[in-house]
C-alpha cells in the first residue's frame, strides 16, 4: 500500500470506475471522458469536493429518514387514524434506492474516481493509524462499495415486509398455559417465539412452577418446528411426544416459506451484485466489518469452553435444582429491582410524563449539564401503538423520537420499563453519534451490535439512577450471567452461520431444504453443546427464534453483542458512564475490531471474560 493512500491516484480512481461500470452507464468512450472530466488532479480539489459530497449525502439521508419516519406513523404511533393503505406506505423505504441512484446520477462513478476502497484486511492492517479526516473518505468510499439494481433492492425489502408480516400472525393464546393456582399465565395472544420466551423468564422472576415452564419450553420446540398448539395444555403435550419422526414436514414448509421468498430475492440480487459477494460476505465483511471465521471462532470458544460444565454448575446449586432445558434462560445470576421498588418511580404514573425527568437522569448519569440539556431537547416523546421503540427523526437538528409503549391504563409494567429505558439508550447514543462527529460518513455506529450493548448498558445504569444507592438495588453485570446469555447466544449464532454455510451458492434454497437444514443442525448443535448440560436430546430449540425467519444474520448480532457489553461494562468500573458513553459516542463508525479498541482498549474476544468468570466461581470452589 502507497505511504499516503488517500492522496489523488488517477490509475486507481480509473481501475475502481472500470470495476462498477455497466453497460448501461455508457460506452468506454464515454467512461474514458468521465474520469478526464471529474478527477481531482490535486489534494485541494478533492478536499473540496469530499465536503460538497459529505454535505449533499447528509441532506439526502435527514430528508429520507424524515419522510420515512412520516409514512409510518399511522402503523407505530396514536397520532393519526390507521388506514389500510398505511401498512403499504410502511414498507416503503425512499432511501434504499440512494446508492443506486447515486450511480445512475454518476455521483458514486466521482467518488470511486477520486476516493480508495479498501478491503477489510486492509483497514484493520492499516487503518489505526489513519486520522478521522481519512477515515471519513474512506467511509464515503465504503457507501458506494457494493451496487445492487433498484428493483432487486425493492423486491427484497418487500418479501422481508412480507416475512415480518407472517411472523407477526404467529401467536397464541396465554390461556393455554396455566399458572400454578389455575389461572392464567396470560389472557391475550403470545407472540412466538419473543412473549412465549419472556414468559419463561418471567416464570424464574415470581418462582413459577415447573410445570407451566416445561409447557412453555415445549410449546416454543413445537413452534420450532412450525406447529403452534391451539387447544389445551394436554393437547400440546401430546404433539410433543407421539408425532412421529418427519411428521412435522408440511408446517416446517409453512414455516419457513417467507424466508424461502426473502433468499430467493437475495439470490437474484447477488448475481446482479458488484462485487459479486456472498449474502454471509456482504453481511459481516461489508456491513459489520467483522470476519465470519472471527465469529464462528467466538461462538465456539464459548460453546467449547469447560467453564460451562462449572457456570451450569453454579446455576444449579444458587436455584437449588438440577437444570431443565428451559433453563437456558434461566436469570438467576442476574438480579433487577422488583416491581415494588419501581413502582413509586416509574409504574404508578401517566407514561407521557416520562419525559419530564429525562434530563435530570442523564445528569444523574454523569452526563454534562448542558449535554444533558441538549439531548433531553432533541428527544420527543410520542404514544406508540405496541412497545417501546426509538426513531430517528432526520432533518436539522437531529431529534430521536421515543415511543412509549401502549398501555391499558397509563402505567408502565416491569417490562416496559426496562424496554423504555433501553431505547432512551438508543436514543442518548444515536444524537451523540450524529452530533459529536465531525464527518458526516462517520457519523453513527459502527454496527448494530455496538448500539445494542451502549442501550443495555444504559438501562442498567439508569434503573439504579432512578432508584438510588441501595445495595439491595445495586445493577452490575455479573460475569456468570453474561457468560450464560452468551452460550445461550453462540448456540443460535452457530446454527444460522452452519445453515447458510451449507446452502449452495449456484440456487436459493427451497422452503423443505431450509427446514430441514435449521431443524437437523439445531438438533446437532444442542445435541453436542446443550444436551449434556440441560437433558433432552434432540431439541430443535435453537430454530425457535422468529428473526431466524426473516432477518436472516441477525442472531449473531446477539452474541457480539452481549460479549460487547461485558467488555464494556469492565471497562467502565470506577468510571463515570456519562462521560465515557460521550466518549465512545463520538468515535464515529469506525470499523467493528478498531472501534472496540479505541473505546475499551482491549481486544474483541471471550478471554476476559473466561477470566472473571474462573475467578469468580474458584471463589466458591467451583
């Protein structure tokens, strides 16, 4: 690599336009007199033109995402009645098109001319020692770095709305399921696989029988396999154990037909795709920058590690049990506030008055008074129609839009406390990333699983904020529950990348292969991973998960994620959060493995947390 990559390099600019140009974008001729007339021959005209492109792509993004944010409103929040022709508008997006439209204009053919790519091998060689002026540039390279036709872009995002669609009919009702004194664990409809998991977890939270947990647990290995029970407890338990092997063939169809549909329009578009990448490619080198053989080696450190043995160990004797399956969520290492020491804070009041406190709770955070100030400004408030969600709100200045879950009557449970919580994490995290960075190509995170970690973090801090100093409140991570959630995790992680892993890459897959590639592998991982910890061979638990169905490499976002907030809440001991949120904020959307280091100063890996995790269980002898 040059001494100075970033500097005008007409061969360069000539080979990177040469790569993405089509025959529809004209003939050589007109290529050759394309890069005569828009390169920079020198390092003050393509100063110039970086801040006139960074600055027009701002405008585009702010004004999309304004619009975008309009067109749903109707379907997410009581502002406006809700019309049928509201869930089409939903599924529009006006800024899928941008980078296409950016080549038909010759907007990204000028900045390929004149900025490098760079590969990801490249940036992590090299790119820690780049300024943030450079890092800028190349991530205005990087926008422009994989070209997908328009239409195939919309006909994927359709199917993906189609899918989501379909996930959203699977549910069930709560009254199937009974609590220990006969009543019900819910009287409405449970969302697979999202309320049937919760309720398990809940199940741990008020010492719920075993009983109603093993149901639940059998009703989402039914659900794993396409088949939701519909009419008694008995009736569930039936299915469960005299459906003969294959039996499942027809609903495992059904099941995973919208995804069938969303890879057969991914398929298209990668053989309309430069550069021709895998869908496991474009995901994790383009999107999240981190390498799939990282992942995997992650994901099988934790499932491989003898500390599972001990870690389920230590579960075992604090609940005072042997473990069941359904332990796999179990909670027991990580302790939350009880509703009764919420109540007086955040339950027993309207939730549109959450706002008010907003910004005495940053600063409560360690927030800067007039930072607190600010965000708390840019922060509105709107009543949604589900749960607590945050949006950004595009235009000048930046504001983030909090909705606040849908109540009965105006109080907020548990849960959605710690779901409210959460996404004013996204919130605070999103307006510092947008208004602290000084290049609008770096602004933002990294990757969503960053994002995902600062909000944990954030809900955390904020419950003991609310709530004050009490040592029976105090909310830190605890190194055995972390390690728990991320062998739950690497399972599910490990399974999607083995299934697209085994999909050949010359056809999309059929609905029949997919099950049976999800439910054998599931069986296998947990068979080899999970069985000899919690019992009962053969689960297809690990397909359960409704993201799996049409959000395909999302789940291993889970993982990076809550070994990412581990780290973090490491390195924030002794620290003050508000401060160090700012700080890592404002690092801008550096690659995943740098930006780590920048932020915590430590390597992205499992090893410090296999530490903490030894050294807490040698303390009780474990």
């Amino acid at each position: 690599m040059l001494s100075n990559p970033f500097s005008p390099n007409r061969t360069r600019g000539v080979e990177q336009v040469s790569l993405y140009w089509m025959r529809s974008d004209g003939t050589q001729e007109q290529r050759q007199q394309f890069c005569e007339d828009y390169y920079c021959r020198d390092a003050q005209s393509q100063r110039e033109h970086f801040s006139r492109i960074s600055k027009r792509l701002h405008e585009a993004r702010a004004a999309f995402l304004k619009l975008e944010r309009a067109y749903r409103l109707p379907l997410e929040t009581s502002h406006a009645e809700f019309l049928a022709i509201d869930r089409l508008f939903a599924g529009y997006r006006l800024g899928v098109h941008l980078v296409e439209d950016l080549y038909v204009s010759k907007v990204a053919f000028a900045v390929l001319l004149n900025f490098p790519l760079f590969s990801l091998e490249e940036k992590l060689k090299f790119g820690s020692g780049w300024s943030s002026e450079e890092w800028a540039r190349c991530r205005l390279a990087d926008m422009v770095s994989v070209r997908i036709p328009r239409a195939l872009l919309q006909s994927r995002l359709h199917q993906a709305v189609r899918a989501e669609e379909f996930v959203e009919s699977l549910t069930v009702s709560g009254k199937l399921f009974s609590e220990d004194d006969g009543s019900p664990v819910a009287t409405g409809k449970l969302r697979a696989h999202w309320d049937l998991r919760d309720q398990i977890i809940r199940g741990f939270r008020i010492g719920r029988g075993r009983a109603t947990q093993a149901q639940l647990f059998t009703a989402l290995e039914l659900f794993a396999i396409g088949d939701l029970p519909h009419k008694s407890a008995k009736e569930l338990l039936r299915k469960a154990e005299n459906s003969p092997k294959g039996s499942h063939q027809a609903t495992l169809t059904k099941r995973y037909k919208p995804l069938e549909r969303v890879l057969r329009a991914e398929h298209i578009m990668a053989e309309h795709t430069l550069p021709a990448v895998s869908m496991l490619e474009r995901e994790f080198e383009f999107r999240q920058e981190i390498s799939i053989s990282r992942l995997e080696k992650i994901a099988l450190d934790i499932l491989e590690s003898p500390l599972c043995f001990r870690v389920a160990d230590a579960l075992s004797r604090r609940i005072g049990r042997s473990l069941e399956p359904y332990d796999l969520w179990n909670t027991a290492f990580r302790q939350r506030p009880a509703l009764s020491a919420l109540a007086p804070r955040i339950t027993n009041r309207d939730v549109m008055s959450f706002g008010d406190n907003i910004e005495g709770l940053l600063t409560n955070l360690s927030f800067d008074d007039e930072l607190a100030r600010t965000l708390a400004s840019k922060i509105v408030l709107q009543q949604g129609r589900a749960d607590a969600h945050a949006v950004p709100g595009g235009g000048d200045p930046s504001k983030m839009y909090l909705r606040l879950p849908k109540t009965e009557d105006g109080t907020l449970t548990q849960q959605m406390s710690y779901d409210l919580l959460h996404e004013l994490g996204h919130c605070v995290e999103y307006l510092i990333s947008q208004d602290s960075v000084e290049y609008e190509p770096l602004r933002g995170s990294p990757n969503t699983s960053i994002s995902e970690a600062f909000a944990f973090q954030f809900e955390q801090r904020a419950l003991v904020a609310l709530l004050g100093d009490s040592q029976e409140l105090s909310y830190s991570i605890s190194p055995l529950a972390s390690f728990w959630e991320c062998y739950e995790s690497a399972g599910v992680a490990l399974l999607e990348l083995e299934v697209y892993r085994s999909i050949p890459r010359e056809r999309a897959p059929s609905a029949e292969l997919l099950g049976e590639l999800f439910t054998v592998k599931a069986q296998e991982i947990w068979n080899k991973y999970y069985a000899p910890i919690l019992g009962r061979e053969n689960s297809p638990i690990l397909a359960c998960y409704t993201h799996l169905l049409y959000t395909p490499l999302y789940v291993p976002h889970y993982l990076i994620g809550q070994l990412l907030s581990f780290l973090i809440d490491s390195h924030l001991e002794g620290k003050d959060f508000g401060h160090e949120l700012e700080r890592m904020s404002s690092i801008g959307k550096l690659p995943f493995l740098i930006w780590v280091q920048k932020a915590i100063g430590a390597e992205f890996n499992p090893d410090p947390l296999f530490l903490e995790v030894d050294r807490v269980l040698s303390r009780f002898d474990i």
